[in-house]
C-alpha cells in the first residue's frame, strides 16, 4: 500500500505490514525506481495438554518489488519498523519535484 501525506511532491510515504518478521529477518533495498522487500518467516508454536507437547513450525520466504511513480534519491530514504509495519520515506529527485503536467479536459464528452 502507497499512502501519499501533504508534502507528497517532496516525497512517497510508503507503508507495508509485514506481520510475524522481526527486523534482522528483512532486506530492504531501494532503487531510483523501485522498492525490493524480501524476508524469512520463522514461527514455532508449542502447546502442552495432558502431558502431550505439540510442536508447529512455519517458514517461508518472500519477495516483493514495489515500482514507485516518480524517480526518488535512494540514498536519503528512511525507514521505521514497529509492530510489523514498515513505514519508507522516498525524497523524489529535484527533477520530479519541480515537474509540472498539463492536463487537457476533453470538452466534447459528456
């Protein structure tokens, strides 16, 4: 999810939750034009009923590429991690700051 604040054009605010991953089990890396988030779950569940232990296990590795909108400096990004949500603060470049699109209305649709 890409939530946008009101200083969008000096930034992207990127946020993902990322549920059950503790911070040394993420590799984040950042490019001019994209987001790449990878990481390993590990859970171990035990539970004791008369005598019996029971043990689950659950791993599992991911991988996901986020392309961002606009061109960003990588070097100048910051990241929080708290209760599984990773919070990304992309700086655009000064180019893609200082961009201006013109929109046309089409004025025969109606």
């Amino acid at each position: 999810m890409c939530s946008f604040t009101k200083n969008w054009y000096e930034a992207i605010h990127l946020k993902l939750e990322i549920p059950g991953v503790e911070a040394k089990d993420l590799d984040v890396k950042v490019t001019e034009n994209a987001v790449s988030v990878s990481g390993e779950r590990k859970s171990e569940t035990k539970t004791q009923d008369k005598g019996v232990t029971k043990s689950e296990f659950h791993y599992g590795k991911f991988q996901r590429v986020i392309p961002l909108p606009a061109r960003i400096q990588n070097t100048n990004v910051t990241a929080e991690y708290k209760d599984g949500i990773l919070n990304l603060t992309l700086p655009k470049t000064e180019a893609e700051k200082n961009k201006v699109v013109k929109v046309n209305l089409d004025q025969t649709a109606a």
